[in-house]
C-alpha cells in the first residue's frame, strides 16, 4: 500500500513486512533509508533434520590448480621484476583490465618505495585477470574447484509469500538494476512455483541501491550446513604484529559462486519484470555463508593461515613479523616487503585461476590498517575508536542501574585496560548493598579516567609459538587476593614484554575461606584452565609473588592425587612450565585483575562455568582407576621381584599387589608411603614407574652394575652423545633415583669423549718482569719472503725497554743465530737469560755459547707462542711495517734498518716510554730535526765546554734514573692488568693440575692437519701422569703410565684431566686387563704384586696400615727380623714404578 503524506514524502507501509522485517522506508526524492537486518524475534532458525543427504563430499578435484596449470600454462616471464614474480599466464594483452588510470587508483599505503611501488604494480599486472573494476569483468568459481551450489532442504510444500510494491518514483531505477543483473547472469527469468518477498537497502554510494532477497521461508526448510564462519576476533588477531599487510576484497563475492540449476527455483522473487531467480548464492539464505567460506578455503589451498586468511568475502594477506632491519634484496626493494608481494602474487594466483576477482576496494601493502573492526599494525591490536564511541559519549549516570550498564560496557574492552579494577574501584563503591547513590568529583575522575584509557587503549600482541630462543619466551602471570584472581598472558623477549590479554575472576563463598596459599594455588588452577588453548603442549614461565607456591610447584612430582591442594598441583603440572617468583611490587597487572569487584560479565561466567573441582577429581581419579585395575587384573599376584631390587622396591611391589600396610609403619608413614607406591606398577616380577604426558612406563633399575652397563649401551650404541642426550635416552626407558648425576659422571669419564672434544682450556697467565735492561731477553725467527737470496730474519728483544736488534740469515742454522747472538752482547753486555723456542737453529751452537759466558737458556713450551710473548707480538709491527713502506713490493732488506730504528723510538706501551731512551737516557734526535730544529738540539748548541756537557749528560742521567724506577713500575702493572684480562675474557682451568695426576694432551695437529686420515682421529692424546710442575709456571713434565719419562715440557693449555671411571683401570702398552681382585697368589707374594703398576694401589688398599703391609710380606717372604732394634729389614725390589711408589712411600723407603 502506497500513500503520500502531507509533507509530499511517499511513505511503503505494510503491515505483513512490518512484521516480518522491521521494514520502515521513506523516499524523498528518490532517497530511501532502510536496514538489512531483522530484529531478533523475527529470525528464524534451519532445519536440522538430516533429510535428502547422500553422504557425498562437497564435490570439486583437489587436482583443480595443477589441471589449470596445464590448461593455461606460464609465458615467457619478462620485465624488470621476473625473477622475484610468477610468470603471467593470462592470455588477453597486457593492460586489458589494468590501464594507467586505474593503476593510480589502486590503495597501497604509504610504506612503500617507488621502486617497492613498481614491484607490487607489476605484480597486479600480471594478476590483472584476478582484479575487477566493474561487472563485465565479474568471476565465476570453475567446476573444478566447486561445483553449483545446491540448497538441500527437507520436504515441504511450495510458498509463495506476498511481496511489497516499488515505489513509483523508483521503478525504473529497479528495473534498469534488474536488466543489468539479467546481463550479467546473476537474475533469470523462471516459471517455478516459489515465491519470495524482496526488498532495497540505500548503498553508500548517491543513488545505488541492493536488492536483497527476503528468504525467510526458505531457511525455515533449508538442512543446516554446520560449517562456521571464521572468528572475527581470531581474523584480527592473525595480523597483529605483521610489519606489512594487505585487505583484499571479493567484487561481490556471492555472485562468483554458481547456484545449482535444481536449487534456483527456491530463490524466485517477483519484479516488474516478471518472476526471476537467483543463478548464484542468495544473499541472507541459511548456508551462503558456510558454503562460500568452505570454496575460499579450497582456493586458498595450503596458503591457510600462513600467509592468507579469509573473513567471508574479506582476504587478509600477512607478511612478515620483523623488518630484517631494513635489508634491502635490490637496491629500493626491503625484504619484508619483497616477501609480502610475493605473497601476494601466490594469494592472486590461485584466485585467478579458480575464476575469482577482487574488487576496487582492497588494500594493498599497509603497515597499518583497519580489520573487522580493529586496528591491526606491527604493534598487535586495539579497538578502531568509532566502535568504542558510544562509551566515551555516555552521559553521567544518575543511578546505581546506570552505572551498572556503564561499567558493563566498558567490561567488554577489559582485556585493553590494565589495572581495571584499581581505575573502576569508585564506580564499583556504588553498587554495594545499602550504599547510597552520591555521584562525587571522586566517580566523575573515574570514569573520565576509563574512557581515555579506552581512547588509547594498549595494543595487545598475538602469541608467536615459533622458537622461544627468537621470538621470546611466553609468560603467564597470576595473582590472587581475598576477593579473587587475576592473570596476564604474554611474551618476553629483548627485554621488552608484550601482553596478548588479561584475565581475572572471583571467589564463591567457600574458595574466600581458604588461606593465601590455597588461593594461590587456585588463582593458577583456574587461570591455566582458562588459557588452557593458548598454553597447553608449550612451554612457558608461570610467573607469581607466592614463594610458598613456587617451592610447592618445584617439588619433584613423586606426590599422586590425595589432599585438595596436591590434587590441584597435580593436574597444574600437567602444563610445560618453569615457575618464577616475582616480587609482588612488580607483580601490579595481575594483582589489580584479581582485587576487582564483581561484574555482571563475572557473574555470568562463574555461572556457567562447570564444578572445575569435579572436573579435575573425574581426570584424576581415572588415572587411579586404570592403576587399580592394572594391579589387579593384568599384573601379577605375588609381589616377588627380580633380583637386584631393593628393599624399598619390594614394600611397594608387596603393597600394589597385595594393598597391605607393610609391618612395622605409621598411619602417618603409610598415607606418605602409599601416595609415593601409587606412582608404581608390578608386571612380571618387574617394578615399573607410572607414565606420564610426556614419559612411558618406565623400568625400575636398583642395581648400580646395571645401571652403568644400561647408561654405556645408550652412550656408546648411539654415537657417543652428550650428557642431556644420554640422559634422555635413558630416563625414557628406565627409572631410578639420581639418574642424572649418573649419567653426567658416566659420560664426563667416557675415554673417547675426552679424547675427542674440542673445546681447549687456558692456564692463568704468570706474569713475570725484571728490573734492569737486558736481564731477560727474548729471541726468535721470522720467516720472510726471499730478498738477495736472505729468507729468515733473527730478532732479539729486551724484555724491559722494549729494544729490539734483528739481523737477516740466508739460513736458519744454530751457528748463524749464535753470531747474532755474539754480535748483540759486544754492543749491549752480556744478558741474563734468554727465552727460545724448541726450534733446531736454537740449540747446538747456540746452547753451547750460552752456556760458554753464563746466559741462562729458557725453552718454552711446544705451541705455547704466549710464553714468547713479548717478541712473538713484536713481528707484528715490524711485518706490518715494511709491508706498506713497500707498497706490496719487493725489497723488504733496504728498509730493515729504518724499520727498526722506527721501532726503538716508537713509545712502548708498557713503560710509557720508547726504547731508545730507556737504552741510552735521552730522546734520539730525528732525521727531521735536523732541518727543523725542536726543543731537543737547542741545549746542545749552547754547550761550549766539557764543564757544560758533563752538567748536561748529568742532568740526563738524573732524570732517566727517576724515569726508569718509574718504567718498572708501569710494566709491572701493564702485566699484572694484562693477566686479569686474560683470565677473565678465557676459558681458563678452574682446578690446577698437580704431580701424579692422570692427563690428556691436545694434539696440535689436529687443528693443522685436515685431511681425510685426521678428520675422524682423537684431538687428545694419552692418558698421561703429570711427573713434574715447574714452579710459577704453566708447564709440566709428563710420564708414560709405566712411568716412562716424556722428552720436552707441555703447556697447561694443552692439558686436561683425565676423568677415570670409580673402579677402572687403564691397561699400560700390551698388558691384559684382569677382573681388578685381589687374587690369592698377590697375597702370597705381595713383592712380585708390587712390581705391576695397576696392581700396586690395589693391594695398598687390602691394609690398613703401613705395619700390617710389613708384616704380611714377613710371614710370606720368610724374613726374620734381626734382634738388634736399629737393624732396618731390607728388601731388594727391583725397578719399582713411580706410582708404586706414591703407593707404598713407606714400606719402600
């Protein structure tokens, strides 16, 4: 019924859509305004009867991309981009759909670069088959993805419901809208017995109108299709933290699917042009949306949820959480943005080829965008401002009701507002019983306080479960007070911390009776099974302020179910976690959740939340049962073990099969008992540890014989891992206390894993210093490049000034380096000792005139250049040096000289001063000087007699005395500084090696030679002992285990201990190794017995005494004692061992 008011204003009233559809419409001008969506009392709901199903699958190839493939294969990949881009596979010319105007309307933010611009451009243009910028250019899903949709419904009779009339002033509008929708195959006409009502809803655009179909009685007989749309909170929180993201929208993405031609009879509607229907899915019918959702997955194929996410006709692209610091792939082209192109050429590949467009609309490449109703950035999420508009409009309240539907409202943005309750505190104040309502300057500054929290609210991060060593580790904090709990979940890394959601509740009656560590307990409880899908089969930090809970929770988990809180902590630790105590000053987020006042949102929850206390009795109490029953029926009666079980395993088993107390035991130590015996099973005269999440039943092993042949099988058979993977090869399978260490001894004294680690310790440094020039010198050989036939430089250097003398060899020999030698003490006096290495040039002729005029000989260790230090780093400079005066040339001989006067005047940083004043007392005078005069050579010019010279060089000689006492100091320091350097910055041996100690050398060699033969050989040599320690040094004298001496000294830093099983001995050369007994024929002859090096400590131990021993080899040898007491017995023993004789220092003597 169409009317005119008195205001000229053509008003549709019906009262069968009125009721129906909550439909008022007013035209002006031909202006409507209407609403799309019905109240809720006119929904209807589906039919979930399963009627007319066949059981078939949806239909489509899962082959369908590969098959496109073939029909419309890559072209020749062209263009500045085609190494980063898919090819194009569209046959039409390029540019048919994206022309120059249209490429400056596309949306991309301002992120990217011209160049980025031009890489996203050129990817669209190769995708322009998948864009649509008007109808003609509309999609159509292909067979091969999905066939026409069908709308199965239960049996009924044909409808046909009335409809309303088109406004005159818009008839021609709907029928020009009507003829398009025919031309474009969306609208046919059809002669079928259904009927629908249909109406318009006024777009955005001036002047643009949507037809929707009323199908109100169609859903009434339509089956349910029960698949769900995606979350809209989960779509927007997808793209939280992604530095860059693209919005592509579906050019009216209904209409791309087809509609089964037995099912378009259902969707007739009548028109001033006749009965049409629908050729695709209906807008509003019960299943479009599950049937379009299930489509865009399968299109979206493996790209779900990695890189593409759809929301109904909505796709959100993801890229990339990081901006790998800005690393550019080409020169103007980021990384994190090349990975979101190319992520976007994938998404709009598979659209392309399953016949879909985009429309208009999408958003290509922001950093920063709006989402379902949030705004999502590379800083997480947070509400889009317009959606929390009507709370920050809300008037003062003016009742306690009032103020209860504010407070509810701003309950629903919760998880943004930290500290909630603290800031509603004075709102809450007003909703207690027997308050009276007095709205005070105190709730107006509260609620203010609320809503600019709400207008910049936090973003909240998403979860990241990639690895915690990157991404950080994932925190939950909880809290509990007398009036309830509260907890924070988030994520830790780089020190900053980001939180993903908030949570909190309230005490019943009864939980407000328990003490603080009860509620503790009980805030974690409750707080874990309320982020149960976020946290289970991770691992992560409980973090609380309760010190009594984080010892209860660290407690080895020997404890089954029995007291409320050990009930409690057993299913707690059913989670991956590692407990953290936090002052409760820091812990202030979930402190403020938990001391809030109830909401109405708090009241529903608890409401309909289930008994958790029931809950969690039912899980436990099964893993009672099926313990019960397993005892019982499937393991044996009799408690009789094996052998080699203990007594304490023997009670338990008696127990578990027979359910008797053991004699002799408390009620108190039973209840103990039994809970720890609940934690065992018996299986063929087998003790078997109960499994758990994330262990099998394990086998009890008593035994230590066992256990280390157990842990040596698990060692050795497996490639000789290290201690975590023994370990964990071996706590799957059997079960004893103190595994661990076991199995950390075990493997720290596996002969093979020491001979074969790589990891080398330092000896702390021994600085050593002097206090007179040339009292200590260092001497050495520099191979050079071959210059007039010279290839060897010798240089010797001053320990305390610095000063170096360097002359070139043709041959290294001992004689050549002894002339050298000769030719520095004529010019500088005899020196005190000198430090060489183990080299041939430095023996021979040159021990023999060392020794000749009394100049101590040092050798330093082999591979230990730090014992040389000071003229080891002193070929450095002097390389260096004549490198760049050559310039890369040859001819190093012609600038030796100067290289070394350049040295001896350069400051040493050790004194403070250069070497040729330490040497001579004065600065040198430089060739420059003598051009340009200094300060320097102007006092000489004044000199005229022997009277002023002596005064002057006396003068020097005072000031050098001062400056060498001083000198000696600064080196001492200098070294004393340098070797807490080094023992701080390396790895230096924390236990000193003494005499006798049993050892392992490390093989140079192993670092130098990597060929075939080496690659798979021991890095350490020996066992060897340690016969000797020099004294304030890092150097030893080794023995052969038969205490054979070894040539030459070793470095600390090439010894380790060596770590020998409690028990074992190591055969020397060819001998055989025996039981390790003390077998009868040693007791009768202990004299031949001591003569065997791996017997010797053994026998020691078979006598307490050092008298028993002399006694026992009296009565067997048939010694008579002489009567004189200062008559010795003498025993001639041949060739006794070094550690024979640390065995027996007495008997031996």
């Amino acid at each position: 019924m169409l009317e005119r008011s008195d205001e000229g204003k053509h008003i549709i009233s019906s009262q069968t859509f009125e009721e129906l559809f909550n439909i008022h419409i007013v035209n002006d001008d031909v202006e409507q305004v209407n609403t799309m969506y019905k109240n809720k009392a006119t929904k209807v709901r589906p039919s979930n009867q399963p009627c007319n199903i066949t059981g078939e699958p949806p239909g489509g190839r899962d082959d369908w991309f590969e098959r496109d493939q073939l029909r419309n294969p890559y072209q020749e990949p062209s263009g500045r981009w085609k190494e980063f881009l898919i090819p194009r596979f569209n046959k039409e010319p390029e540019g048919y759909r994206l022309t120059p105007e249209r490429t400056k309307a596309i949306d991309c933010g301002d992120l990217l670069t011209d160049l980025e611009r031009d890489m996203l451009m050129a990817c669209l243009l190769n995708r322009e088959g998948a864009l649509a910028f008007d109808w003609t250019h509309a999609g159509r899903v292909q067979e091969d993805v999905a066939p026409p949709q069908r709308i199965r419904t239960v049996p009924h009779e044909a409808w046909q419901t009335p409809g309303f009339p088109v406004p005159k002033a818009l008839v021609e509008v709907v029928s020009t809208m009507l003829r398009d929708r025919i031309k474009q195959g969306v609208f046919e006409p059809c002669d079928g017995p259904y009927r629908n009502p249909w109406f318009l809803v006024k777009k955005k655009t001036p002047g643009a109108y949507r037809i929707i179909n009323a199908v109100v009685e169609l859903n009434r007989h339509t089956i349910r299709d029960a698949n769900l749309p995606p979350d809209a909170d989960a779509f927007a929180e997808n793209f939280a933290g992604c530095t860059v993201a693209s919005l592509i929208d579906f050019f009216s993405g209904y209409d791309q699917i087809p509609l089964a031609l037995e099912s378009r009879d259902l969707t007739a509607f009548q028109t001033p042009l006749g009965l049409l229907r629908y050729t695709t899915l209906p807008q509003g019918a019960t299943n479009s949306v599950a049937q379009f959702c299930r489509i865009i997955m399968k299109i979206l194929g493996d790209l779900t949820p990695s890189v593409a996410i759809s929301f109904l006709d909505d796709i959100g692209i993801k890229g990339p959480k990081t901006v790998y610091d800005n690393k550019e792939i080409v020169p103007g082209v980021r990384k994190f943005v090349l990975e979101h192109i190319q992520a976007i050429d994938k998404t709009l590949e598979r659209l392309e080829r399953a016949g879909c467009a985009v429309g208009a609309k999408s958003k290509w490449c922001y950093d920063g965008m709006e989402v379902v109703g949030y705004v999502v950035g590379s800083e997480g999420r947070k509400p889009v401002e317009a959606k929390i508009k009507k709370i920050l409009d809300w008037p003062e309240p003016k009742s306690a009701t009032e103020v209860r539907m504010f407070l509810g409202v701003c309950v629903y943005y919760r998880i943004w507002v930290e500290k909630f309750a603290q800031k509603a505190e004075p709102l809450y104040r007003l909703l207690k019983k027997d308050v009276e309502f007095s709205w005070t300057i105190e709730q107006e500054q509260a609620m203010k306080s609320l809503k600019e929290n709400l207008i910049k609210p936090p973003t909240l991060m998403p979860l990241d479960y990639g690895d915690t060593m990157i991404v950080g580790q994932i925190v939950l904090g909880v809290d509990a007070s007398i009036d309830g709990w509260g907890a924070h979940l988030g994520q830790e890394s780089g020190g900053k911390r980001t939180v993903a959601r908030f949570e909190s509740g309230l005490w019943n009656d009864a939980e407000k009776n328990y003490d603080a560590t009860k509620r503790e307990c009980r805030g974690v409880l409750k707080a874990l099974r309320k982020c149960r899908f976020d946290l289970y089969g991770i691992h992560f930090v409980l973090e609380t302020d309760a010190k009594v809970l984080v010892a209860q929770l660290n407690r080895a988990a020997t404890d089954l179910p029995g007291a409320l809180v050990t009930r409690w902590i057993a299913w707690i630790r059913l989670f991956d976690f590692e407990v953290r105590h936090v002052k409760g000053t820091a812990h202030t987020a979930a402190d403020g959740l938990s001391r809030r006042p109830a909401t109405l949102s708090d009241v529903s929850e608890e409401d309909k939340e289930e008994d958790i206390d029931e809950w969690i009795a039912d899980q436990l109490n099964n893993v009672e049962d099926v313990s019960t029953i397993h005892n019982f029926a499937n393991f044996s009666r009799s408690y009789e073990l094996d052998k080699g079980y203990n007594s304490e395993s023997r009670k338990i088993a008696q127990y578990l099969t027979s359910l008797q107390r053991p004699e002799g035991m408390t009620s108190q130590e039973f209840s103990k008992f039994k809970k720890r015996a609940l934690g065992f099973s018996v299986r063929e005269g087998c003790l078997y540890r109960n499994g758990t999440r994330d262990t099998p039943h394990r086998k009890v092993i008593d035994e230590q014989q066992q256990r280390t042949s157990l842990i040596g099988n698990l060692h050795e058979a497996y490639g000789h891992k290290g201690v975590e993977s023994t370990f964990d090869k071996v706590h799957k399978l059997y079960y004893w206390n103190g595994m661990y260490e076991d199995v950390k001894r075990f493997v720290k004294s596996c002969p093979n894993c020491q001979k074969r680690q790589p990891n080398v310790q330092e000896e702390p440094l021994h600085p050593t210093w002097v206090s007179t020039c040339w009292q200590k010198c260092g001497l050495d050989i520099m191979y050079m490049p071959p210059d007039n036939g010279y290839k060897y430089l010798v240089s010797l250097r001053d320990d305390l000034s610095g000063w170096i003398e360097a002359k070139p060899l043709r041959n290294a020999t001992s004689q050549a380096v002894a002339a050298f030698i000769w030719n520095v003490v004529c010019r500088h006096s005899v020196f005190g000792k000198v430090s060489v290495d183990g080299g041939p040039e430095n023996k021979a002729h040159v021990e023999y005139f060392l020794r000749k005029y009394g100049i101590k000989r040092v050798q330093i260790s082999a591979y230990n250049s730090k014992a040389n230090g000071q003229i080891e780093r002193g070929h450095r400079p002097i390389a260096d040096g004549l490198a760049k005066v050559m310039d890369g040339k040859s001819g190093w001989l012609r600038h030796l000289d100067a290289m070394l006067f350049a040295d001896r005047v350069t400051t040493h940083r050790p004194t403070n001063l250069t070497p040729f004043y330490v040497i001579y007392g004065r600065h040198p005078v430089l060739p420059i000087e003598t051009q340009y005069s200094t300060w320097r050579v102007l006092d000489w010019e004044k000199v005229t007699s022997r009277e002023d010279l002596l005064a002057l060089r006396l003068r020097q000689l005072e000031m050098h005395d001062l400056d060498m006492e001083e000198a000696v100091m600064r080196k001492k320091r200098y070294r004393l500084d340098g070797k807490a350097r080094f023992d701080k910055d390396n790895n230096v041996i924390d236990k000193k090696i003494t005499a006798g100690d049993i050892v392992l050398q490390f093989d140079p060699q192993s670092k130098i030679d990597m060929s075939r033969e080496r690659k798979l050989g021991y890095r350490w040599l020996g066992p060897y002992r340690v016969n000797k320690v020099l004294p304030n040094k890092s150097t030893y004298i080794l023995e052969e285990m038969d205490g054979t001496p070894i040539d030459g000294t070793y470095s600390g830093a090439r010894l380790k201990k060596f770590v020998k099983r409690e028990g074992e001995y190591i055969p020397v050369g060819g001998e055989e190794e025996d039981t390790g007994d003390i077998t009868e024929d040693e007791l009768e002859d202990p004299l031949e017995a001591l003569l065997n090096p791996r017997r010797s400590e053994r026998i020691a131990q078979r006598f307490t005494t050092t008298e028993d021993m002399i006694d026992h080899i009296q009565e067997n040898q048939d010694v008579t004692p002489p009567t004189n007491t200062n008559t010795r017995v003498v025993v001639e023993i041949p060739a006794i061992s070094p550690s024979t004789r640390r065995a027996f220092p007495t008997v031996l003597e």
